[in-house]
C-alpha cells in the first residue's frame, strides 16, 4: 500500500504537503482504509483514461455533479466523506 501511496503521489503531481491532506489526519486504520479507496479510484481512472496527462487534467477540472468542485480540491480535503463521493462520482463516470 505504501508503494502505491507514493505512486499515487507522483502520478497526481502532488506535493508532500498535499500527501498529507489526502490521508486526513486520521488514525491508521483510517489511513489504510482510505488509500484502499484511492486504490480503487486509481484503477477506475486509468481504465477511463488510460494516459496520466488526461487524468491529471479531468482530476483538476470542476464537475457540475461535484458542486463545481474538482476532484482532487474534494480528495485534499481531508474528509472521508469527499473521499467516498469522489469514489463514486469515479465508479459513475466509469461505467458502474
């Protein structure tokens, strides 16, 4: 899972201080839980995209569904609860 974490990061082009803002200030467990979950959104992402640049740019684009937030200005929020609605709008915009 830490491979992945750090995988994601580079990936995303976040910096350390975002890292943070995505695992939340949780406990561990809470921690694990939620790189599962980006897990998941990952592999959703790049079976949709299949190109990092693409990624990058819809993670960063604001979605109506959303709020008219982006997905990642949700994901660094730090909330478990942005967490799981990006996942979902994720598994929408998917297919799922």
């Amino acid at each position: 899972m830490n491979q992945f974490f750090i995988k994601l990061i580079e990936l995303w082009r976040l910096d350390s201080e975002d890292a943070q803002k995505l695992l939340g200030y949780y406990s561990k467990n809470i921690q694990l839980e939620q790189i599962a979950n980006l897990l998941v959104m990952r592999k959703r992402l790049s079976g949709l995209f299949r190109d990092t640049d693409t990624e990058n740019e819809w993670l960063r684009e604001k979605h109506i569904e959303l709020g008219n937030r982006s997905p990642i200005e949700l994901l660094l929020s730090g909330s478990m609860e942005n967490l799981l609605l990006v996942k979902e709008f994720v598994e929408h915009v998917s297919g799922l």
